[in-house]
C-alpha cells in the first residue's frame, strides 16, 4: 500500500478496528502454524468484504486484530457467510475460544480507540 493509497482510504471513511480474541491453551502452536499457510481464496475474500492492513499479533493466548475497513459490521456479515470462511472457521473452531473479556451478545470484544497519530 502507498501513501496515496492510505491517505484515499482514509479520505472514504475508512475505519480502524480492533479487537480481541483467544487461543486455547496448548493450541498456540497450532494457530500459528495455520496463519502462515492462511488459504488464498480466504485472503481473497477477506480484501473483497473491504478489509484492508489486515494484522493479528500474539502474546501467549491473547491475540489483538487490527483491521482498516469503511464499515465494520456489513464487511463481517458478508465475511463470516461465505463458505470459505465457514470451513475456516470450523478449523479453527478447535483452536480458538471465548476471550474471558468478551460480552454474552458480542462475538468478540472490540476495542474503543482512544489516540491516533498518522
């Protein structure tokens, strides 16, 4: 991605978001191993649902996402429906859990963004 490319972004609305989610215990290595073989037609899909400077990072069981995305909840909705991610997500079902942080109504618990510098 360019400047020109990040300031445009930018200038359409695009969001940044964060959240959380969790490893099971003893499946770390699992996890791992699976994002660096991350199939292309899911890649694919995640940037045709709008995701963009798509990033997990891990410490121990804990992991924080970061996506850029014009809006959140339509590219989610239109992501977890496919049947790519589908079959994604039941591989990685044994793998994840509930984050402890994570409210009874939210699929995970997203972060408020409370300062930005470009």
């Amino acid at each position: 991605m360019t400047e020109d490319d990040d300031l445009l972004r930018r200038e359409q609305g695009t969001k940044r978001v964060a959240y959380l989610l969790r490893i099971r215990e003893g499946k770390e290595d699992e996890y791992v191993k699976a994002h660096k073989n991350v199939w292309p037609e899911l890649i694919e899909h995640l940037q045709a649902v709008g995701f963009h400077n798509y990033s997990i990072f891990k410490r121990g069981l804990n992991l924080f996402v970061y996506v850029e995305v014009e809006d959140f909840e339509k590219s989610l909705n239109d992501l977890i429906r496919h049947p790519i991610y589908e079959k994604w997500a039941e591989e990685m079902g044994p793998i994840m859990e509930r984050h402890p942080d994570c409210h009874p109504d939210e699929m995970f618990p997203l972060l408020e963004e409370v300062f930005h510098v470009d």
